[in-house]
C-alpha cells in the first residue's frame, strides 16, 4: 500500500470518528492531523485534480483559524472526505 493510501486510511478513521459524540479534544487533534495529512496528500499526490481538493481541504479543517460551521455540516462533510478518499484510492489503483 502506498504512502497516499496509508494517509487516507489514517484521515478516514479519524473522520469517521467525528461522526460519534467524542470529547472537543478529539476534534482538535483531528484537525491538526488532518491539516498536516492533507498538506502531505498534496505534496506527494501526482494528480492536478485531486491536489486543489487536498489544498482546499487542508485550508478548512485548519486548527488555526477555525471555520465555524455547525455539528451537522461538519458531519457531512467528513463522509464527503471519506467518499473522496475511497474514490481516490480505486481511481489511482486502476492506473
């Protein structure tokens, strides 16, 4: 398994952890992770396609400056991330 899928396998776990009733602490480690896993998916990922997704990403979920959108928006769009992680995987899989 690649070094980009390990990393999704890692962001898609913590997301999917996102979904249940977990301490605020939970959440601030997953987006310092999160930011720093999406900057490496950008920095090591080939496709032009996928890096404006990763660089977008890494911009939202950053710890610094936090983008306040709600429990259930957040929700969404880390199934949306896991989506996109599955999707990615197939696609780079059946080059």
């Amino acid at each position: 398994m690649s070094k980009s899928n390990w990393i999704k396998l890692l962001l898609s776990i913590l997301f999917i952890g996102c979904l249940f009733d977990m301490p605020y602490g939970y959440f601030q480690i997953v987006r310092t992770i999160g930011m720093v896993g999406f900057i490496w998916l950008f920095n090591i990922d080939n496709e032009k396609d996928e890096k404006y997704v990763w660089i977008a990403s890494a911009i939202l979920i950053n710890p610094i400056i936090k983008i306040p959108l709600g429990r259930e928006l957040w929700n969404i769009i880390d199934v949306i991330w896991v989506i996109i992680f599955i999707y990615t995987t197939i696609k780079n899989k059946s080059k």
